[in-house]
C-alpha cells in the first residue's frame, strides 16, 4: 500500500493551508516512524528536521499526537526528540515517561533548560545516571529532589547526595528518603541527625552508630609507639583518638575544679548550667566546646544521650543533666515526650557505638572554624552556639 494512503484519514479542502499542513505534518511523521528496513538513518533524520519545522508553528494537538507516535521508536530522530521534550508539558510528557531513544546527554540538557513539570517526570525514569541526577538535583526543588531520592534505580554520585543533603536541612522531610539511600556515608547521615526527627535519628543511629572493635584490636599496639615518639605525627594522633576506647580527656580532668564529670553535672543541677560549666563539661568529656553546646542546646534529646553514655554516666547523671538544663520531665506515670526518647537512646546504646557518633560531631562542628569566640547560655538552659573558645586543654 503507498505511503500516502496511510495518511490522508482526514482529506482536506483544497483552499486550506492549515489542514495541510497538517496533512504533510502526518505525512512526515509516517516516515520518520518507518522500520529501520524501509528507511535509511540519513532519509529519518531530514524528515524529522522537516517536521519540527512543521510542528514548530502547529497547534497543540497535532504536536501531541506526534509525541505520542514516536515515543516507543527505539530509533527516533534526535533533533525530534530533542524539540518534543523541550514542547508544554503536555507534549513532552508522552516522550520523557516512555522514550527509551532518549539519550543521557539529552536528559542532562531538559533537566538545565526545561520546567519543574519536566525535571518531575525525568526524575521518575529508570536507570538514571549520576550526571542526569546531578542536573535534577542543581536547581534545589524540594519536590524533584524527592521523587529521585525515591527512585531505586537512580544512580547519586557524591556531588548530588551532598546536594539532597544541603537541602534536607530546609525541609526536613527529604530525611527519611535520604536515609534509604545506599550511597549516604556515615559522615553525611551524623550531619543529617541534627535537624531529623526522631524516627529518622533512631534510623541514623541504627545505621550509622557502629562500634571500633576491629579498628580498637588492629591498632592496639600504635598507642605504645605513638606515646614513644611522644605523639607527634598529627594525622597518627587524629586516627588514634577516634580509634581509642576513653573518652573522657584526663588532662583535663587533672586541672579542673571539679575533678570529674559526674561532679561537674551535680554542680550544674544545684547552681544552674552557664556558659562556665558547658564549656567544663565539654572539655571533661573529651569535645571542644562548640560540640557541647550544639548537644546540650539540641532540643530533641538524643545527643545528651550519646554524650552520656559516650563518657560513661549512668543514667542518674543523664537525668541530673537534663534537670540541670531545665528541661520538662513530666509526671511519673507520663514522662515528658522528649525525655522518654532521651532515655530509650541511651539505653539502646553501647558505650562504644556512642564514642563513635560523638567523634564524628566533634570533627564535623570544628572543622574549619577559628579558635577564639565564645559560647554562651541564655537563662531557660538553651545554648547559644557561636565560635569556640581557645582549645588548646584539649587532646
């Protein structure tokens, strides 16, 4: 049967040039959706360039139908390709949810030059790469930046999972998606614990706070050669102090007032936290001061938690800790919400697996930050986190 019968299904009037436009529009259209046996790339390829001309000043239904037809082509034009995705969305829907002619580099191109509407639909596709990701992710639309977090089969690379992050802590509710991905690194899931919910910590933790057994035994021997050469290679001393099985800094404990922790939190709770004892309880526990004040100021709970069982205070301390900082308690038989989760973390935490998540905070909270400032206390127990005050008690 010719070419031409299969097209003419609506014949029009002589004397009209927009319905033949049309017609030579669907005419075209057959030819670019012939089988590779009866077409030549050369011959598909200046069809399609004749039709997007065409379909360039045609109205929107016939550029629907277009989409429509070429959307399962496995070999469709590119320039065709490349005019119908970047159409409304009502065009371009029919190409990017089902064309698998789509190549990444066009992907990456719609995801920078295209709608919101658009980047929704690309981020649904299977098997994303990590560029096309990228791209989705650079705007930092809370709602693309969801359906790929959502979307197994996508692959992140580190730069768009720090993206997802960055932008997690405006909306928290990027933070349970994050969770389920497999590319997060612990570093990355102890920065997201700040500003998560609890069900979210609870995953963090779950995940990422792990013990240092096998690192504990493999290095067993460095401190004894460490100490030798009287600590001073700085990169051997940063590993080993993460390796250690002590948390609390003993030098610091030998030159303060209060001669330990435990004694420092009692006085906390009969006089009031201040700037004075957050800052000795910090340098008691081992982390510089910016570092317990984000724990003590946090309102959720679970740092004081770590921070308890990370340095070893039983859990008289911990509520001691917490009255100190005029913190709601509740009744008996109701504890206050934020309390009973407090509790139930340090409870469901092992020393070791709370020293790991502690050291990581303190890393990430210093890193990068001068060494004068001040920390301060407000009267309601919240701290208020500048700069650190000088570190240099601390080991």
């Amino acid at each position: 049967m010719p070419l031409t019968k299969t097209m003419d299904t609506d014949s029009a009037p002589p004397d009209s040039s927009s319905h033949t436009r049309t017609i030579l529009a669907r005419r075209l259209a057959d030819i670019v959706c012939l089988p590779s046996s009866r077409i030549t790339p050369v011959e598909r390829h200046m069809s399609g360039d004749l039709l997007v001309g065409m379909l360039a000043q045609s109205p929107l239904d016939l550029r629907k139908r277009c989409a429509r037809r070429v959307a399962p082509l496995i070999d469709a034009a590119p320039g065709l390709l490349r005019f119908l995705i970047h159409d409304e969305i009502e065009v371009a829907r029919q190409v990017l949810e089902d064309s698998e002619a789509l190549s990444d580099y066009q992907l990456v191109e719609a995801a920078r030059t295209t709608t919101l509407e658009h980047r929704l639909i690309i981020a649904q596709r299977r098997g994303l790469n990590e560029l096309v990701c990228e791209a989705l992710l650079a705007p930092g639309e809370p709602e693309v930046t969801a359906r790929v977090l959502k979307n197994r089969s996508a692959q992140l690379s580190q730069n768009g999972l720090a993206r997802a992050l960055e932008l997690s802590r405006e909306y928290p509710l990027l933070c349970a998606a994050l969770l389920k991905r497999d590319e997060l690194r612990p570093a990355q899931g102890m920065t997201l614990f700040w500003w998560a919910g609890p069900k979210e910590r609870a995953q963090v933790l779950t995940r990422f706070a792990v013990g240092r057994d096998i690192m504990q035994d493999v290095a067993g021997d460095i401190f004894s050669r460490m100490a030798a050469d009287d600590w001073q290679d700085p990169l051997v001393r940063k590993a080993m102090q993460f390796i250690e099985r002590r948390q609390r800094n003993r030098a610091a404990i030998d030159k303060s007032p209060y001669s330990s922790l435990e004694n420092a939190v009692d006085t906390a709770m009969e006089t009031g936290m201040d700037a004075t004892l957050a800052e000795e309880i910090s340098y008691l526990s081992g982390i510089k001061p910016v570092t317990g004040a984000r724990i003590l100021s946090d309102q959720g709970g679970e740092p004081i938690a770590i921070l308890c069982k990370a340095t070893g205070l039983k859990r008289d301390y911990l509520l001691k800790l917490w009255r100190a900082l005029k913190r709601p308690t509740g009744a008996p038989d109701t504890p206050d919400p934020a309390l009973e989760r407090t509790i139930r973390c340090f409870d469901g935490l092992s020393s070791n697996k709370a020293q790991t998540v502690l050291r990581y905070w303190n890393w990430a909270l210093n890193a990068d930050r001068p060494t004068t400032g001040s920390t301060e206390i407000t009267t309601s127990g919240d701290l208020e986190i500048t700069t650190p005050n000088s570190a240099a008690a601390f080991v």
